[in-house]
C-alpha cells in the first residue's frame, strides 16, 4: 500500500508545494473540505505545527499527519514577524504584510543590515510518532517587492547567491532550494526509511 500522510493546512499553496517537494513516493492528501482550523495560538513555530496535527487527529484516525508552519525572521527586528508572519499586519493578506515589515525597515538603509530566514518547522504525528523537522534559508530583505511568484513574503526575500527573490524564481527554482524543501526533505526520508 503506498506511503500517505495528511497535510494540515487550508493553504493550497502549501499543499502545491509540499507536494512537489515529496515526489510521487508518498502521497500528500488534503484536509477533508468540512474541516475549519483554529487560530494558532502557539508561541513558537514548534507549537503552530503540533497544534495543526493535534487538531486533525481528532478527524482522522491511525493515519500519518503532519502539520507545519513557517516564519520570516528578520535579525534588525529582534526576530519579527516570526511566528507572527502570516498575520503581521493584523489580517491574513501578503501585500499588507509585506507594507508592514518594509515601513518597519525603512531607515535600515544598509543591504547586509537587513539579513532574515525564512524557517519552517514540520510536525509529524500518528501511530505512535511525534517528530519534528526543521529547514531554514538566509536571505536579505529588499527595499521593494520584486517578482510575481510565489506566496507570502516571497517578493521581498531575496538569496544573496542568486541576486533574486523567491518571487522572481520559478515554482521548480524556489522549490529546490527553499526552507520548505529542507524540512520536507527530511520527513520524506525518515518515513521512507521507516518502512524499509
């Protein structure tokens, strides 16, 4: 029977992604349309990613889940927006985010004072596991959005090595390389190896 596990979250582009990222050999399922999440109260990317799964395994019985979050830590900012990122400004919408953090960064004039990574932490739980992987990216923060790809802070995230944004990089580019893929890359591996 093939490998599956079931991703917590709404967010079809987290979906999209993670699905790429573990390849044909595990099947990634969405969460079941009737299910609404909470809002995340944890105090740590760690919390976020457990609460997720904690959640879904009410749902779902004897199955794999796994659950992730992920933040953009900006080192000028003592670590904002962190696990704050995905409601910054107060809502769940990118483009007011990103306003945010660059009005908060304006006066850092300096490209190498503004250094961020973006990190992501998943969660894994079910049949007895509770596991927890992580990934992260250094990049700097632009002066201005560049790039239509991409999600989230993606336009203004940029990989010193490449000289680009996350939203100038192609799906299959960012995907290569990101912090998502790191800590996915990882949850693949151990659970291929589990059941060899």
């Amino acid at each position: 029977m093939k490998l599956y596990f079931y991703l917590a979250t709404k967010n079809k582009n987290k979906l999209e992604e993670i699905r790429y990222i573990i390849g044909d050999e595990i099947e990634v399922l969405p969460v079941p349309d009737y299910i609404e999440f909470p809002e995340e109260t944890g105090l740590t990317l760690e919390e976020n990613a457990y609460l997720k799964c904690e959640y879904l395994s009410r749902y779902i019985k004897d199955s794999y889940i796994v659950g992730e979050d992920s933040g953009l830590f900006v080192e000028k900012l003592n670590g904002l927006p962190g696990v704050s990122s995905a409601i910054f400004s107060g809502s769940r919408n990118d483009k007011k985010n990103i306003e945010k953090l660059l009005e908060m960064m304006k006066n850092i004039k300096e490209k190498k004072e503004r250094k961020a990574k973006f990190v992501t932490i998943a969660c894994l739980i079910g049949k007895g596991e509770k596991k927890f992987f992580k990934g992260e990216i250094e990049g700097i923060i632009t002066f201005q959005p560049r790039g239509n790809n991409g999600f989230g802070y993606d336009p203004i995230f940029e990989i010193p090595e490449i000289g680009k944004t996350f939203a100038e990089l192609t799906f299959e580019e960012k995907n290569k390389i990101s912090h998502r893929k790191k800590a996915f890359q990882q949850l693949k591996y151990y659970l291929i190896n589990k059941l060899k």
